[in-house]
C-alpha cells in the first residue's frame, strides 16, 4: 500500500470506531477491541484493525475512569 492509502485506511478505521463507539456500551466496545486483537495477531500490521483498536480502546478508557472516578454534580 502507498502512504496515502495507508494513512487513508487507519483514518477511516479510527473515525468509524471513534464515532461509533461512543453510543456503544462496554461489551461491546470490549468484543470490538478483541475482534481488532486477534486480527492484528492473525493478519499482521495493518492501518484500518490500528485504528479499530486505538479508538475502541479510547472508548473503554474513557468508561472505565468515569466508571471509578464518577462526577458528582
């Protein structure tokens, strides 16, 4: 793949988990991040699983410290 593609590819990945993730409860934020595990694993490096995986994760994160530190209003 050129650089263009390549980076295209991850961008695409990223913003589609980034956006999607966040109406997504955690199991599913967490089967998502799994799915992007194994294929990085079984497939090698590639751009769109990186972006999967680094937006899902963000997403479980983010639930995860609201999870222990909760604002209080």
């Amino acid at each position: 793949m050129s650089g263009i593609i390549t980076l295209a590819s991850f961008i695409v990945g990223f913003t589609i988990f980034m956006f999607g993730s966040r109406k997504l409860n955690s199991k599913v934020a967490l089967g998502l991040v799994i799915v992007a595990a194994v294929g990085l694993y079984m497939i090698g490096p590639h751009p769109f699983l990186f972006g999967m995986i680094l937006a899902t994760g963000w997403c479980l994160l983010n639930l995860g410290v609201d999870w222990i530190f909760p604002l209080e209003n």
